[in-house]
C-alpha cells in the first residue's frame, strides 16, 4: 500500500530510489552503532546493552580472543 501511494506521488524511479536510500541509511547505522555479539558470553552482550548508545561509544571495548589456538580463521578452514 505504501508504494503504491508513494509511486502515485513521486513517480516508480522516485519511489525506489527512496526505499534504496532507507536501505543504505540502515545499513550504515548498524554497521556503526550497533556492537559485535558474536563469541561473547550473555553477561557480557547483556552489560554492553544495558548502556546507552553515547556510553558505548566513549568507553574502550576489549576484543575477546578467539577461540581455535590462535590460528587464522582460513587456516582453521583448509
């Protein structure tokens, strides 16, 4: 229903070209301000949310290391 209504009103192009942009704002803003999860224990993910968005950003973050005997991740694929 939305597109219908905004193609009637911007035209096809206009529309798409619309909904492109949502996409690319989105995806810049999770690549950005939302962290990594993967391989950290729920404390940790659960400590990490439970701060605001401008707290994460000033605080240091310690990487977790990875699990596998520090081997690559392509060496550990071959």
């Amino acid at each position: 229903m939305t597109f219908v209504s905004l193609y009637k009103a911007i035209t096809i192009g206009g529309a798409f070209f619309l909904f492109a942009s949502l996409a690319v704002v989105a995806a810049a803003f999770f690549y950005l301000f939302c962290p990594e999860t993967q391989g950290r224990p729920l404390e940790e993910i659960e400590e990490v949310f439970s701060q605001g968005w401008r707290e994460r950003r000033r605080t240091s973050t310690v990487e977790m290391p990875v699990s596998g005997g520090g081997k690559a991740r392509g060496a550990m694929m071959a």
